[in-house]
C-alpha cells in the first residue's frame, strides 16, 4: 500500500524529500507533506489527488496547515486551503506579469546583459566573415563559446 502511495504522489510531480509516506497507529498509511501549495496548482489538481490517496486506501496530512484528510472536516479544510493555494497563485501571477509589463513600459528589459557590445559583436564577425581569424580564435580572444562566434557571425551575415 506504501507503494501505491508513493507512486501517486511521484505522479503528482511532488519531490521525494518533500513526500513522508509514513503508517500511522491504525496500520494505514498517510502521506504527509510540509506545505500544500507545493503539492498542488489548483484545486482540481488537489481534488483529483485527494480521491487517489483515498483509492489508494491511505490517508493525507499537511503539516503547516494542520489538516487531515482521514476526517470529514480535515476534507472540508482541505478544500478551502486548496481554493486559497489557488488564488495565491493566481495572485502572483498577476502581478508578476504586471510588473513586467510595467518594466518593459518603461524600457527595461529582463535578463542577463550582454557580455560584449555592439563594437566587440562587429569586430567578431568582420574577422570572422573575412578569414582573418578563426571562430575558434575570437571565442579565446574574448573569452566566449565558439557557438556565440557562430551566433554573432550568422546574425551579421543575416544583417548583410
């Protein structure tokens, strides 16, 4: 039964340390786990999971939350964290993409910088395109992969 468990909550994609399938006193085992939002995306994900366990003959408790599953209001409580869980998330993510957006509005774009400007990109290429050097060369020269020689030399050509 311990494997049933294990294998569901694998399903769910839930990391093993986070997963402590464990039998308690009534000789049935109970899956417990630290946070509920790191179980689940949405409450038709916890809803679905919940029903597998209970399949599975085996138990579910969050030990943050302190709830669980065995009894019918542990259910009930279950549920209402879960819709929270999932207006937490949306709420993140609302606002993540606002702040982008508002980041971009203002004209700062995301990301790591790049390692050379535009006059180093330049002097790559025309060495490059014209046989003076080789990729490999202007990779050690500037100390970047030959793939962003390829890359820039491909983008300049793309340009031409």
């Amino acid at each position: 039964m311990c494997e049933d468990l294990t294998r569901i909550l694998a399903v769910a994609r839930v990391g093993r340390h986070l997963i402590q399938p464990k039998r308690n006193r009534r000789r049935w085992p109970i899956a417990r786990i630290p946070h509920l939002d790191r179980l689940i995306r949405s409450l038709k994900d916890l809803l679905h999971l919940i029903e597998h366990i209970e399949v599975a003959g085996a138990g579910f408790r969050s030990l943050t939350e302190s709830i669980d599953t065995t009894t019918p209001a542990g259910r009930m409580m279950m549920q209402m964290v879960g819709s929270f869980a999932e207006f937490e998330r949306a709420m993140i993510r609302e606002r993540t993409s606002a702040g982008l957006a508002q980041a971009r509005a203002e004209g700062r774009v995301g990301g790591r910088r790049r390692k050379l400007d535009a006059k180093k990109r330049a002097e790559i290429a025309q060495s490059v395109i014209s046989g003076r050097k080789s990729g490999a060369e202007m990779a050690r020269l500037y100390d970047v992969s030959e793939p962003t020689v390829s890359r820039i030399v491909a983008e300049f050509r793309s340009l031409s």
